[in-house]
C-alpha cells in the first residue's frame, strides 16, 4: 500500500515537471514569434517613406512590446479602433 502511494506520488510529480517544461517551451515559442514580428515591423517601418503606413506598423510594433491601447493612442493620435484594425 505505502509502495503505491510512493508511486502514484512520482508519478505526479513526473507529470507536473512534464508540464512545467511544455508550459515554458510554449512561452519561448511565443516570445520567439513576438519577437519575430517586432523585427519584422521594424524593417517595414525603415522601408516605408509613407508616414500613413509607419504609422501603421508602429501601432502594431507598440502592441507587440506591451504598451496599452490607451498609451498606444496618446503616443500617435489614432483612435483603438484603429489600432485593433491594424492589428488584425
């Protein structure tokens, strides 16, 4: 009996150090994207004369690094609506 609760225990901490390491690899997966993206906008942004399309990708840049809409709107003057357009 106290061999099962013994294995049962193992068992379940295998599980959660299982989950615990797929729980982070996700997370890296996802900052890797981020990351990704933000590179990708900072090129399109360089590449762009048109101050409309900057504009644009610097919005989506911003969301991407964490700012909030509402800073997001005081820094460029655009409403949310616009920001949550661009995004998608």
């Amino acid at each position: 009996m106290i061999s099962q609760h013994s294995q049962t225990a193992t068992l379940t901490v295998e599980v959660s150090q299982e989950q615990s390491r797929e729980g982070m690899l996700l997370e890296a997966i996802a900052r890797s994207a981020q990351e990704d993206a933000i590179a990708k906008l900072q090129d399109f942004i360089a590449l762009r004369p048109d101050a409309r399309e900057v504009r644009k990708a610097l919005a989506v840049k911003l969301v991407y690094q964490g700012y909030l809409y509402d800073e997001i709107q005081t820094i460029l003057d655009v409403s949310r609506g616009s920001i949550t357009a661009w995004k998608h």
